[in-house]
C-alpha cells in the first residue's frame, strides 16, 4: 500500500521490461525468478511450464530452485496468452470461459495453424461453416498442448511439474497436458505473480549484504 522507496532494501527487476526499471538495484531474468518462485511454492518441483502472455518457456530446475536448463518460444505468439485472446475475440467469447468450454466438446476439430494470424483465419472460416465452438476450441487447446509438449520434451519432464503463467488458469490447457505427460500439474493459486515472488526472494538473498 503506502510503500516508498526508503522502506525497500532491495529492489530485483525481471520481466521484459527489467532493463527500463530506473530504481531496480539489480536484474534478473524472469526464467530464473519463475524457477525460484515455482520452487519455493512447491519444494519438490523439478520442472515448470511458464505459459505468459507474450511467450512459453519449459524450465527444469534443481531441489534449491536454482535454473538447470530451460526451452522457450519466444519468437511467435503460438500457445501464448496472447494467441488464446485472440481467439477468443474471433469466437465472441469471454477469454476466461474458453478452457472449461473446450472441455465439454463432443470432439476436437484439428487446427492446422498455431500461428497466431492464420489460425484466426481458420477459426472465423470453421464458425462460418457452423462449427460448434466448444469443438474448435477443443481442436485449439490440443493445438497449443502439442506445442508445449514438445518444449517439455526438450528439457525433459521430470516430477513435479508446476504451471506458472496465466493460462495456468485455462483448465482446457492444463487438464489435457496432464493426460498428455501422465502427472498432476501443481498450480499455484496467484500463477501471474510468480516470477515477482521469485524476484522478491532473490532480493531478499541480498539483504544481509546489504
């Protein structure tokens, strides 16, 4: 609430914007503040699923959190926040509806495209040949599960596995990468937050220095 800066004793910036914080002390990337957040919710993670807005990153780390390895797709929007938003727009549905939507389809519609503008050309063409939405979006949620599979497997799923970032709260994504990779995803009950929570634990690292 009424915090200055006076009351703060170190300040980690992280995110994409941490270069342009002119009062952090110090940055840190967020992959290492979501392992860090992650792990300090959940001891036993070993591997968390950063599903943002803008990017997806599979990151594997060790019993302290620490970052041993990690795959991002940060060069186009598939299976971001972002590409559900849009579609979302394109199906005239509130965003927060379309997981549990997805769920109650009575079959998955393939999406061929997870690029984010050729995919909204499919979805608007599938409505106009009166396609139920509940199975396109069935057909989008695997879409984008398939995607983040294959970064998983790159970095190698290892128990536990926590879902950090917004779609954490797409059950549609979550429930069928739990099917996919045979575990219960932990889910942490502030998922956008975590990386800040990872970020305030780092810089409380550096307080007895300090």
């Amino acid at each position: 609430g009424n915090l200055s800066l006076a009351d703060i004793g170190w300040v980690i910036a992280t995110g994409y914007g941490r270069v342009i914080v002119p009062f952090a002390n110090e940055t840190v990337t967020e992959i290492s503040c979501h392992a860090r957040g992650a792990s300090w919710l959940f001891p036993n993670v070993r591997t968390v699923l950063d599903m943002g807005g803008q990017d997806c990153k599979a990151i594997r780390c060790d019993e302290q959190g620490r970052l041993v390895n990690f795959v991002m797709n940060d060069k186009c929007a598939a299976g971001t926040g972002r590409f559900m938003e849009v579609m979302a727009q394109v199906m005239e549905l509130p965003l927060e509806d379309i997981g549990g939507l997805s769920l109650l389809a009575s079959q998955e519609i393939r999406i061929n495209s997870t690029c984010t503008v050729f995919g909204k050309s499919e979805v608007a063409s599938l409505i106009r040949q009166g396609k139920d939405r509940k199975d396109i979006l069935a057909g989008l949620h695997v879409a984008i599960v398939n995607r983040v599979h294959t970064l998983l497997r790159k970095v190698g799923i290892k128990p536990e596995l926590a879902i950090t970032g917004g779609i954490a709260k797409n059950m549609g994504v979550v429930r069928r990468l739990e099917e996919r990779v045979g575990l219960t995803a932990l889910l942490p009950p502030e998922p956008e937050i975590v990386g800040a929570l990872g970020a305030a634990l780092f810089g409380q690292d550096r307080l007895p220095k300090k």
